[in-house]
C-alpha cells in the first residue's frame, strides 16, 4: 500500500470519480478498494463464526446444567466473593457516564440467567458472521420484495 490510506467499500458499486474529486470528505487522492475477496474480512467472518459457536455451546452447557433460574451475580459470587464490588468498582471507574451505566446495564444483566449473556454474544457473532459471508460474495438482498 506504501503509506496511502485505503478506503473499504463493502460490497457496494464503486463509482468512478472525475481527478480531483473526494469519494468523501478528506479522501482526496486516496485509494478507495472494494472487499469482495479480502483476506482480513474472510479472517474475520470466520472468527464470527467460530466465536458464535463458541458462546452459544457455552449458553446450551450453563442451561442445562445450573438451575435455570440461577443469577449471572450468584454464578459470580461462587466463584469470587469480590468479584462484584470489582466489578462496580470498576465500571464506576469511568467517569460520568460509569454511574448511569452500573444501574441501567449491568445490574440487569447480572440479574439475568446465566447463560443469557453468552447466548445474546453468539446470537450477534452469528449476525455479524451472515451479514460479512453475504458481503464477501456479494450478495445483495432487497428489503423489500419489489
């Protein structure tokens, strides 16, 4: 590449500019590259993928078996007493926005079922995983069926 900044285009129509004219803002004289049969978007489908599979036999494992009604925090506890005020610590550690998230982002998931929170990371590598494969080949599908 010697040193120019690429621009990915994922799959859409690379439309060709007059010299001179920025495909975007900034992007003048920029090299703009589509992805259909990139090496690192391929690396990374397949490690959606294969991180997909992962959490969601890890969701099936922790649901069958701990009862099912078993706590994310009580699963944590058995395993660290201090994994909790860590934890709090921790997100509270980020400033402003750290209070809002405790109390409205992870105290819910912590009273959630345990296998809740790996079956929702695999539900969306399994989406991140379809939508970059349809990308790599190209494939484009309406929204709508007209």
């Amino acid at each position: 590449m010697g040193g120019k900044l690429v621009f990915w285009d994922l799959g859409r129509a690379i439309v060709p500019l007059s010299k001179g004219t920025p495909c975007c803002p900034g992007a003048a004289g920029r090299e703009v590259r589509s992805v259909k049969g990139s090496k690192g978007l391929k690396r990374l489908a397949q490690g959606a993928m294969v991180t997909a599979a992962v959490t969601l036999v890890l969701a099936v494992t922790l649901a069958l078996s701990l009862p099912p009604d078993t706590a994310l925090a009580a699963v944590l506890l058995a395993f660290d007493p201090q994994s909790l005020d860590q934890l709090q610590g921790w997100v509270l550690g980020w400033g402003g926005s750290g209070r809002l998230l405790w109390r409205f982002a992870v105290v819910p998931l912590l009273w959630r079922p345990v296998w809740f929170l790996p079956a929702a990371m695999g539900l969306i590598a399994a989406g991140v995983a379809l939508t970059l494969e349809g990308r790599l080949r190209g494939q484009r599908r309406s929204r709508w069926p007209l």
